[in-house]
C-alpha cells in the first residue's frame, strides 16, 4: 500500500500542530485545569511544541510567528493556584 503525501497535507498536519501548540500557550485554557500540576503540564508542553515547531524550518517558524500571534495578554506575574 502506498500513500502519497501531497503539500496540501502537509500544510494541513503543519496547520493542526500549530492550532494545537497555540491551545498549549494558552494560559486562560491552562487556568482551567482543575490541578496545578495539570496547569503546569498544559503549559510545558505548548512550550515544548513550540520550540520544536519553531526549530524545524523555515517556513514553519514563518507560520507560528506571523500567521499565530503571540496569545499573551497578561506582562504580570501570576501564581498557578
């Protein structure tokens, strides 16, 4: 069996990482978890993804920063309770 892997599927898996790395960083979504640890986990690893994504390429580095701005809305620090 083969599967041919067109750019258009690319561009869809590179779309649904970055949707997902963004939902990551989101620290309104990460409040949400009912434990710290799982605010801490829910953080680290939109951290995680992101330094990948941002590490793979050109172009994917393009996209995390251009067509995703930064989500961050607060500059103060905040205790995760």
């Amino acid at each position: 069996m083969c599967i041919k892997v067109t750019k258009l599927h690319i561009v869809d898996v590179l779309t649904i990482l970055i949707e997902w790395t963004m939902e990551g960083l989101d620290l309104e979504k990460a409040m949400a978890q009912p434990e710290t640890t799982f605010k801490v986990r829910h953080l680290k690893m939109g951290i995680m993804m992101s330094s990948v994504l941002c590490t793979c390429d050109s172009y994917t580095s393009f996209r995390m920063l251009v067509g995703y701005p930064l989500m961050f809305t607060h500059h103060l620090p905040i205790t995760v309770l």
